[in-house]
C-alpha cells in the first residue's frame, strides 16, 4: 500500500514537472515566434525603406538625364542658329561685294563715257576749227553736185526722235543720194546750250543716229552715212532765247 503511495506521489510529481516544462518550451516557442515575427517586420520594413530610395535613386537619375537632353538639344539649336547665321552673313557679304563691284564697274564705264565724251567733242571741235582755216568746213565730198538740198532737221528741246514734218527733208536728201550714188553724207548732230557738255555730245549723237535710221529705211546704205555729235559747241544762232535754242537743236547733212 505504501507502495502504491510513493508510487503515485512519483507520477503526480513527474507529471507536474513534465507539464511545468511543457509550459516553459510552449512559452519560449511563443517568444521565438513572436521575436521572429518582429524581426521579419523589421526586415521588411528596411526592404521597403531601401526600395523607395533606390525609386528616389531612380527618379533623380531620369531627371538629370532629361535635363542633359534637354541642354544638348538646346545646344544643338543654338549651333544651327548660328550656322544659319554665320551662312546668312556671308550671303550678305558676298552680295555687298557683288554690289560693290558692280557699282564700281557701273563707276568705271561712266568715267571711260565721260572720257570718251570729252574726247570726241575735243576732237569734233579741232576738226572743225581745222575746216574753218582750210575753207573746207561743210564739205565731205570734193565734187558736190548742182541741187543738193540744204535744209537740216530740227528737233524738239531733249528729244531725238523725228517729228513728221520733217520726212521731207529726209526724203529731199535720200533721193538725192540715189541720184548721186557716188557721193556720202555726213549727219552732224547738234544740240542748244541747255545741259553739259557731255550729256549734249551724247544727244547729239542720238539726233545724228535717228536721221542715218530715217535714210537707211529709205534705201541708202548705212556705209555712205557717217555721224559726228557737235553737241552745243556748233551754234548757228548764238542767242540765249527759245528762238536761239530752237535753231541750235538740229542735224546738219554734210556731202
């Protein structure tokens, strides 16, 4: 019976420790649960963290990267800009130059004009003053015939052009040199005083130009037609009135 006792007073304390230690690894299991679950939380909580910043990483590197495509375009626009410039510059440059020689050449053949001009009408006046002395002025032809017609053709003040009141004389003077086909003429174009020297010797020459025109149409060739311009330098009347004038712009036929 004592036996029974101390047997069962064995088991009794046997299972109040193995209980006691059952309790104790149940509650240690649950604190390294527990410890576990907060350590994962932790852990995922720095994984998040870590995320978000390489995101942020991440951002700030897309924006700098489009800022530096912005900059290179805007850098690549500004050089074509100064390209188009630097190309519109010399286009302006070689057109100013271009200009320049132009007007340099238009500067250089009015010159030579104007040397021509004064060439001619000094040469026009010594030929003359060399025809008064030798008492030949007038005479292109050392054997005129009887009837040649003496009248000139005039015109209107600055013009060249023939008014038709005077196709008479022109005719009067081409069928004479049908007539006479071994003689030539000379037309003499004259101007009044108004305007300069060598404006009137270029007029002038106009004038002699139209009524070599006016004789070539009626049949005379061009090579028994010469043409010398006196401008204002052979006078006829030697007034200073529109009467005087009026005289003075004609063209003289000289056989």
């Amino acid at each position: 019976m004592t036996f029974l006792l101390n047997l069962a007073k064995f088991l009794l304390i046997g299972t109040s420790a193995f209980a006691l230690v059952a309790c104790q690894t149940t509650s240690k299991t649950a604190e390294t649960v527990e410890e576990s679950t907060d350590n994962f939380e932790y852990i995922q909580a720095e994984s998040q963290a870590e995320q978000e910043r390489l995101q942020q990483e991440l951002e700030r590197a897309k924006q700098e990267q489009e800022r530096l495509q912005a900059e290179a375009e805007n850098a690549q626009a500004e050089a074509e800009n100064a390209q188009a410039e630097a190309d519109k510059a010399r286009e302006a440059q070689a057109l100013a130059e271009e200009k320049a020689l132009a007007e340099q050449k238009k500067a250089d053949d009015e010159a030579a004009a104007r040397a021509k001009a004064q060439s001619d009408a000094a040469k026009a006046r010594a030929d003359a003053a060399k025809a008064v002395d030798e008492g030949t002025a007038g005479v292109v032809n050392e054997n005129v015939p009887l009837g040649m017609p003496t009248d000139s053709v005039y015109f209107d003040f600055d013009k060249s052009f023939i008014v038709p009141k005077f196709d008479d004389v022109i005719n009067a003077h081409a069928e004479y040199l049908k007539a006479n086909p071994d003689l030539n003429v000379e037309i003499q174009g004259n101007c009044d005083e108004r305007g300069s020297r060598e404006y009137n010797i270029g007029l002038g020459n106009r004038r002699a130009l139209a009524v070599k025109a006016g004789l070539e149409i009626l049949g005379i060739q061009g090579s028994r037609i010469s043409i010398t311009s006196f401008g204002s330098e052979k006078p006829i009347a030697l007034g200073h009135d529109e009467s005087s004038w009026q005289q003075n712009r004609r063209a003289d036929f000289v056989y």
